[in-house]
C-alpha cells in the first residue's frame, strides 16, 4: 500500500505549505551553530535576536502560506485557515516568549543557545502538529513539541525544583503519549487508516466499530494530559511551579493551543464517536477541581497551573458544544488565553528576580504603590482571566458559554458559570495583595526592560483588542470551522490507488 | 452650534464624556494639582450634556428616545444600542448630578493616590450612565460588570479599616450573583438569535421563543437574583453594611444614591418587561421579601451604634420601599417606586456626604462620640436636619411623595402589604430623628467636640444643590412624573389591574 509513495516527488507548493517549519528549524539549527562562536557574555542577546527574527519569519510565512490552502506531502498536512490561525497563535505566543526571555536568561544565568534552540524546534512540533491530518504524523509531532519542553523545563538546572518538574514532566509525558500512540493503533485496526479524512469516511459509512470508541478514549488521555485537562491534570502544579516562568507562559499556551487543535482535528473532522461524556465529565472536573485548587494556593505560579487547568477544562465545554458553534469558540478561547496568559507570566518571570526567588503572593503585596504600571498590566490580565467585560477573557468565556447553550448544554453552562465566579475569588487575591496590601521593602522591584516591556505592549494590546473588537477573529475562527467540517476531495490520487 | 443636533448622539457623549476625561486624566503627572479640577470639570460638563436630554425629553412619546443603534460584533449579533425612557432619564441625570458632589466632597478628604481615585470615579460613572441606557442585553451586562470593578477598588484601596474585606465581599456577593443573569441572557440569545432587548420583548409577548414556557421560571430567577443581590433584597443583603461602612465618602454616595438602583432599575425593566406572568406568580414572595426588608432594615438600623451602618441599614429599609412600588403593579405603586429611587440617591447621599464631613474632623463614626454638636456647627446641623426630614419622608421634601405613592399603590394591590410598609415610615422617623437628637441636640459631652469646625466652602458646594434639589422634588414633583408616568403606564401594559393615572394632565 505504500509503493506509490516514491513515484512523485512533491511539489514545490508543499514546500509552501511546511515553511513555517522549515523556517523555524533552519533558524533552530542557526541559534545551537552559532552559539559557540559568539561570546558568552554577548550571546545571550545575539542569539536572542536571531530567534526572534526566526520566528517573525515564522509568522509571515504563515500567513503568507493561507494564500496556498490544500495537501501536501501525500494528503499528510492539510494547510486550511484552521491550520493557519494556529500556526499565526503559536509562533506569536513563541515570539513573544522570546522577547519576555530576553532579559530573564541573564538574570538567572541561563545559558542561551540551547534555551532558543529548544523554544523554535518546539514551534515546529506545535505548528505542524495543527497542520497535520495523519495520526503518525501527529504522533511525531506532538513528540518534538513534547521533547523540546521537557528540557525547557528542567532549565534552571541549579534548582532542585525545577529538575524535579523536568522529571515528572518527562515521564508523565511520556506515558501519555504512549496512550496516544496506542490509540492511534487501535483506530487503524478500527477503520484500515490513520488519515483523518479516510477514518471519518469509515467512520460514517459502516457501523462503528467498538474498536473505535477504544482508540478516541486513549487518544483522548493522551492528548488531556497535553491540555492538562482533569483527570489527567496532576502534573501540572509541580511543572509549572519547576519550570521557568517564560517557558511556563509557554508551556501553558502553545502546546495546549497545538494540542486542542488535534483535538479539535480528531474530535470534529474526523467526527470521533463516543465523545460527548468523555468531554463533559473532563470538562466538568477540569473547571472544578482546578478553581478549587487554585483557591489555596500561595505560589504564584502553582495558582496560575491550576488556573489553567480551569481555563481547560472552560475550553473543553465548546468541545462538547455542536461543531457548527463550538470550534470557533475553542479557537477563539485559545488566543484569548494565550494572550492573557502569556502576559501574566512575563510579569511572573519579571518579578521573580534571581533563583525565581520572589513567587508567593506575599512578595506581590504593595506592588501597586512600587510600580504602578506593572501590576496595571497583570491586573488587565488577571480581570481577563476572570472574564471581565473590555478584556478577551469576557469574549471567549462568552463565546464558550453561547456555544454550549446553543447545544442545550445547560448543565454544563451552569456548572462553567458558578466555577467562573469561583475562580473571581483567587484572582483577586492578587489584585487585593497589589493594590490593598502594605508593600514589602525586602522585595526588589527592577525597571522593567525592553523585551518584557515590549512582551506586555503585545499582550495588553492583543486582550483588549479581542475585548472590545472580538469580530474579526471570531469572523475568521468562523470561517476556518467551515473549512474544518466540509473537507475538499483529497488532491493527489496516489492514496486512492493503493488502495 | 445648534443644540439639537446633538441628539442623535448625545447617550454615547454622555455615557462616554467621563470616560474620556479618566484617560485623559492617566496623561496627569502624578501629584498634579489641577486633577481635582479637572475632574469636576468633566464631571460638570457631563452633567450639563444629560440636561440636554431631560431637556428635550418628549414626554408624551412612548418607547425609548434618542436612540442609537450600531452593529458592534456580526456574530454574535451585538450591537451598540442605547435609548432613553422615562425611567431611565432620570436615572442617568441622579448619576451625572451625584458625581460632581462627590469630587467635591472628596477635594480634601482623598490626599494619598488621588490621580487613582477621580480616575476610578469617572470610569465608575460611564459604567452607571451604561447601565441605565443600554438596550442591548450583551451591552447591558457589559457596563453592569464594569461597575464592579472601580467600585471594589474605590472601596479597597481608599476605605477604612476593614477595606479589603468589605471590598473583596461586594465583588464575589455581586459577581457570582450576576453569572446567573449572563446565564438567563445567553440563554435568551440562544433562543431568539438577538440581544436587543425590543426585539426579545416583543419575541417573548408574540410567543415566538421556543421552549420559552419551561424556562420562563428559570429566567426570571436567573435575573432576580442578579437584581435582588444589588437592591439589596433581604436575605442577600449582607455585603451592603460592610460595603458602606469602609467605602470613602464618594464611594458610599454612588453606591447608595446610583448603584442600588441599578437593581431596581433592572427589576423593573427586565423582570416585569421580560417575564410579566412569572413576576406576577412570584410578586407574593418576593414582596414578603421587600416587606421584611423595610421593616427588618428600619429595626436594625435603630440598634445601630455607627452612623454609617445606621444610613446603610435605612437604605435596606428604603429600597424595601421600591421593590414593594414595584411589585404591587399599580401605577401608583411604580411612579412611586421611580420617584423613591430618586429621591434616595438625592438624600442617602447627602447623608453620606454628611456623616463624611463629620469623619473627616473626627475619624470615627460611633454615634456616642457626638453630642451637641448643634453649637459648635451650626451650618451644618441645618444642612443634617434637611437631609434627615427628606429622608424621613416629611411632606413638601422628596421622600414624601415616594413614599405616599408607594403605599397607595401597596393597599390597592393588597390592604396588608400597605399596612405593614406604613409601619417602615414610623420606623424611620425613629431612627433618624433619634440618630438625629443623640448627635445634634443637648450639650457638647465630649470636649473637642467644642472645637469642630463648621462646613467648608467645598462641602457647602456639595451640599447645597443636594438640599435644594430634596427640597424641589418635594414640592413639584410633576417635573419627574410626567416623564415617569407614560414609561410606567407602558411598562404595565401586560398587567390588567392597572389602575388610573397618577398624574392629572
């Protein structure tokens, strides 16, 4: 079945169709190059710059790539505007990781050439993983992304803590992708295919196979440990508390947008049966266990893993929405979590100073009166988070709650709303601890650099806009749905002739 | 520049003007001298544009003036949709005409982060002005939410002792009660495919909404609750008297005098104009509800040995009053429960404002520090006395003509529920001329009680328009009705036992 493989050699539009990756590896495999040539003391900034650039060269190739929507590579990735919203929301939540990096790398004395080589071969794994329709495919690259963050994880590598979330994210990590991998093997004895598009055709012309509903739940474990959905959601706190606080603003962002868009990609193209319980309940246990975790906590850090595991567990309510509704409301929470969440994290890494020392909610007390802007711009985060109106937060719990309504989700929607004003309380805390509370002297306040400032600029702008002018990106997230529920025929009649 | 072409936009400058000028204010260097100043200014400025609207209010018109309806988000369909009727009119102008007042009355008492707090204070009045126009559902949630926030900080960071608790109860108390009103909301989006509270009104009484006859319960309730927690309605009514007590004088102003209103206000056009045959099943509970308040909060408030908490728990008492206008569905009843949500803010505030004045010489609001003071401040024992009687409901003052409506239409609806809100009146006169005795009249008991300094010019400023406006709307209160009535009329339309006008035209 595989013979036909060989005798055409790609065209040069699916090059188009994988630059972003290439581009992102090419400037990967620069960053690690070049590192031994520059000095110590200035590579920091210089490979910081070249990583940066790779990944606004990112960027522009992603969108520059939508004009060339289609297959490539033997009906393995698919380029539609669902592919190319995540890989604009990825290598922007990489860019701007980069820049809130920036400084951080010399404050905590991080040696930079792996650092952003890791980040960009990350991106690649995360980008393709939303482009790609081939479970194998998916499998890889939800490896490279994974591989890459478990490093970046363990980075401080002089703290115990974070060797710790290193280790439990590694082997938790891998144990989940086993699943995965087992699922994807199963769903190929089901339906004879591991091309999403052939696996949907199974799926609706004969009687589904018990198989299958095996093959969506082991998928569906291994890509809620991705997205840090409950029950499989233990790791998080102990990662994120370990990591350093840019890639946690990473960590909990891109490969968790990455891995909703396979979900999304499995769940709805492929038109997964059996998944309606399997994500009310994750969903339902998401909200809820992560608010009330995130009530008691002290560490700044811990509060915001358990807040995403939250903000999951909202997100996975669009996923038991109807498709017509529910994807461009997941898609949209994605960017909105992604900038409101980013943006908390720079301001984490900014204030924690060496050693990560300064992350309890204590040390954020008086910070109001010791500057002001900053705990502006985490309090515009945090009422996102809440999901106040004027911010993105608002819009896309919004989106999700419309969307679940319109489905007759009330349960679900009541169940989502009490938890949204659960989760009001421990937001709050910080902004009570900012605005209310007698400053701490023995906590350095610095001035805020370039990189973060720039970091904050983006982030702040991109949650008000999608607060107050939410409709072109939810217009776009509409029309990518479309894309998404309707495939076109498959271009290349390669596969159609083995079989 | 001709005045009338104003009109067409004349809400969003309104709603907007003060908004503006807080981020105009944000370009202020920090300790600039002239912030105070220009905050009046704006707030000023915004109160001369809402006279604009009272001016050119057409009485007789019925439906909602000076509308303006943008397309904001295509999907879902938002859009920006303002108007006024008669009963949002002058709730817009009690707010623009409060808010001066309380720059005023905040020109010395605020010393620490005062750029903060006028900038909190103009956005905290374009989310009220938001509130009471917006006839976009989506928009309406959008500026109640708004409230919250400048409210809990302008009780946090600038209140006294116990701030951070009181603030951080109001905002949980009110947030979590409002997810179910945004619950009701989605719901009805879902269901008819708009926010726009017209075309949702006219759906629900064509009987177009499917599967509305189920839910009506639920949306009703889902927005009472939001409603009742902002009114306050007892048993919900617990963040009020923490909230007033450690909120700057400011804050306690627009959060009796503008923010309980918005309860009542919503009450009044959502519940009775959504769900008019779920309001009329629930009126019986919901007005035991309003009638305990009356007479628990009268009760409470006489026990109590604050000042502040004393005011606070009469506007439990007062606002019990409303709910009661409300759901009596007569005329009288509702004309008068409008005219009561004005003339409270005019006079809670100004009891605000003064108990304020007297913190701010004496840092303490425990009635037992006082005593006498009528010798050493005369101007503003008058001013105390004034305010006191509005509040009592003495006739030829503003809380008089409330509460009489309110009660004709309670014993026209049902004997009882008059008998016992009549009690709420006696028990007001208790309190607040009690209140009123222990700390005016008698000789001075405490030493530096002889040495209290009378009213500044800027107090004076605060207080006089507050005096003389309590004492107009006493005397003519035509000028408000005739707006009110027709609105009101046409707010029980789906109600039969409408009962003749109120207003003789």
């Amino acid at each position: 079945m595989n013979t036909a493989l060989p005798q055409t050699l790609p065209h040069a539009a699916d090059y188009i169709r994988v630059l972003p990756e290439i581009i992102l590896s090419i400037f990967g495999m620069l960053v690690m190059v070049l590192e031994p040539v520059f000095d110590e003391r200035r590579s920091q900034k210089s490979l910081g710059a070249i990583a940066l650039v790779g990944s606004l060269a990112a960027i522009a190739a992603s969108i520059y790539q939508s004009q060339y929507a289609g297959f490539a590579f033997w009906n393995m990735v698919r380029v539609d505007s669902f592919s190319v919203f995540f890989h604009v929301l990825v290598t922007i939540i990489g860019a701007v990781v980069i820049l809130s990096s920036y400084e951080y790398m010399a404050v905590q004395r991080i040696r930079a050439g792996e650092y952003y080589g890791l980040i960009l071969f990350g991106l690649v794994g995360m980008c393709l993983m939303s482009s790609a329709v081939e479970l194998v495919l998916i499998f890889i690259s939800l490896e490279i992304s994974s591989i890459s963050t478990y490093i970046l994880a363990g980075f401080r590598r002089r703290e115990a803590s974070s060797a710790e979330s290193s280790l439990k994210y590694f082997l938790l990590g891998s144990f989940a992708t086993a699943f995965f991998l087992y699922g994807v093997a199963l769903m190929f004895g089901a339906t004879g295919s591991t091309n999403i598009d052939k696996i949907s055709q199974a799926l609706q012309s004969n009687e589904v196979p018990t198989l299958a509903y095996l093959a969506i739940a082991l998928m569906f474990v291994g890509l809620g440990f991705k997205v840090a959905s409950a029950p499989f959601h233990i790791w998080t706190p102990d990662v994120y508390e370990g990591a350093p606080a840019p890639i946690v603003g990473l960590m909990s962002t891109a490969p968790k947008a990455a891995a909703f868009a396979v979900l999304l990609r499995i769940l709805f193209e492929a038109n997964a049966p059996g998944r309606f319980w399997l994500i009310w309940v994750s969903a339902a246990l998401s909200m809820t266990l992560g608010n009330v975790g995130a009530l008691v906590q002290n560490n700044i850090k811990r509060l915001l893993a358990y807040s995403s595991i939250a903000h999951a567990g909202y997100l996975l309510v669009a996923f038991a929405a109807a498709p017509q509704v529910g994807i461009s409301a997941a898609m949209f929470y994605a960017a909105s979590y992604a900038a409101m969440n980013v943006g908390a994290f720079a301001v984490v890494s900014h204030l924690a100073n060496y050693g990560e020392k300064y992350v309890t909610l204590d040390d954020y007390a008086g910070l109001a009166r010791r500057s002001p802007l900053l705990a502006a711009t985490l309090t515009i985060f945090l009422l996102s988070l809440i999901g106040i109106p004027i911010t993105g937060g608002f819009f896309a719990k919004f989106y999700v709650f419309s969307a679940a309504l319109r489905s007759n989700l009330v349960g679900l929607t009541i169940i989502g709303v009490i938890n949204s004003a659960i989760g009001a309380y421990y937001y709050l805390r910080i902004i009570v601890m900012m605005y209310m509370r007698e400053a701490r002297t023995e906590v350095p306040v610095m001035k805020v650099p370039a990189g973060i400032a720039a970091a904050l600029v983006i982030t702040v702008a991109a949650t008000i806009y999608l607060g107050v002018l939410p409709g072109r990106v939810l217009d776009y997230a509409l029309h990518s749905a479309d894309g998404l529920m309707h495939v076109p025929a498959q271009v290349t009649p390669l596969n159609t002739a083995a079989r | 520049m001709n005045i009338e072409t104003l009109s067409p936009f004349i809400l969003s400058l309104v709603t907007f003007v003060p908004g503006g000028g807080a981020l105009l204010l944000l370009l202020f260097p920090r300790r600039h001298r002239d912030i105070r100043l220009f905050a009046l200014v704006v707030s000023l400025l915004t109160f001369i544009l809402s006279l604009h609207l009272a001016v050119h209010f057409h009485n007789a018109q019925p439906g909602f003036q000076f509308e303006i309806d943008h397309p904001w988000i295509n999907s879902p369909n938002i859009h920006y949709h303002m108007g006024v009727d008669g009963v949002s009119l002058w709730l817009v102008i009690l707010t623009t005409f409060l808010t001066p007042l309380c720059v005023l009355i905040s020109w010395h008492s605020i010393q620490d982060r005062v750029k903060e707090f006028f900038i909190l204070l103009l956005i905290m009045e374009t989310a009220l002005i938001g509130v009471f126009i917006a006839l976009d559902l989506f928009l309406f949630y959008f500026f109640w939410e708004s409230t919250l926030i400048p409210m809990a900080l302008l009780i946090g960071v600038f209140g006294h002792e116990h701030r951070v608790y009181a603030a951080v109860k109001f905002f949980l108390y009110t947030m979590l009660a409002s997810v179910f009103m945004l619950a009701a909301i989605l719901w009805l989006y879902a269901k008819t495919g708009s926010f726009d509270f017209v075309v949702i009104e006219n759906a629900i009484r064509g009987g177009q909404v499917p599967g509305f006859a189920g839910a009506s319960l639920w949306l009703f309730l889902g927005f009472f609750v939001a409603f009742a927690v902002k009114v306050p309605l007892f048993p919900v009514h617990t963040w009020l008297p923490d909230a007033h007590v450690e909120a700057p004088t400011a804050g306690s102003v627009l959060l009796a005098g503008v923010l309980l209103k918005m309860g009542t206000y919503g009450l009044l056009r959502f519940n009775l104009g959504l769900f008019p045959e779920q309001a009329r099943q629930n009126a019986p509970w919901i007005v035991v509800l309003a009638l305990i308040g009356i007479i628990y909060g009268a009760l409470v408030a006489m026990v109590q040995p604050n000042m502040k908490k004393l005011i606070a728990y009469s506007s439990i008492s007062h606002l019990g009053f409303v709910v009661l206008g409300i759901f009596s569905f007569t005329s009288a009843g509702l004309n008068g429960a409008m005219f009561i949500m004005l003339a409270h803010g005019v006079a809670t505030g100004g009891l605000f404002m003064l108990a304020g004045i007297l913190h701010e010489r004496r840092h303490t609001y425990e009635i037992r520090e006082f005593g006498g003071l009528a010798t050493p401040m005369p101007m503003y024992a008058t001013f105390f006395l004034i305010i006191v009687l509005a509040s009592v409901g003495l006739p030829l003052l503003n809380g008089f003509i409330g509460e009489f409506l309110v009660l004709s239409g309670a014993f026209q609806a049902r004997a009882i529920y008059g008998i016992l809100a009549a009690t709420g009146v006696i028990w007001s006169a208790c309190y607040l001329l009690w209140m009123y005795q222990r700390v005016f009249f008698g000789k001075v008991t405490h030493e530096v009680n002889n040495h209290v300094p009378d009213l500044s010019g800027f107090e004076q400023a605060a207080l006089w328009p507050a005096a003389a406006v309590a004492l107009i709307m006493g005397v003519a209160p035509l000028v408000w009705l005739r707006a009110i009535d027709p609105a009101v009329q046409t707010a029980l339309v789906p109600f039969t036992q409408t009962v003749g006008k109120v207003v003789g035209q």
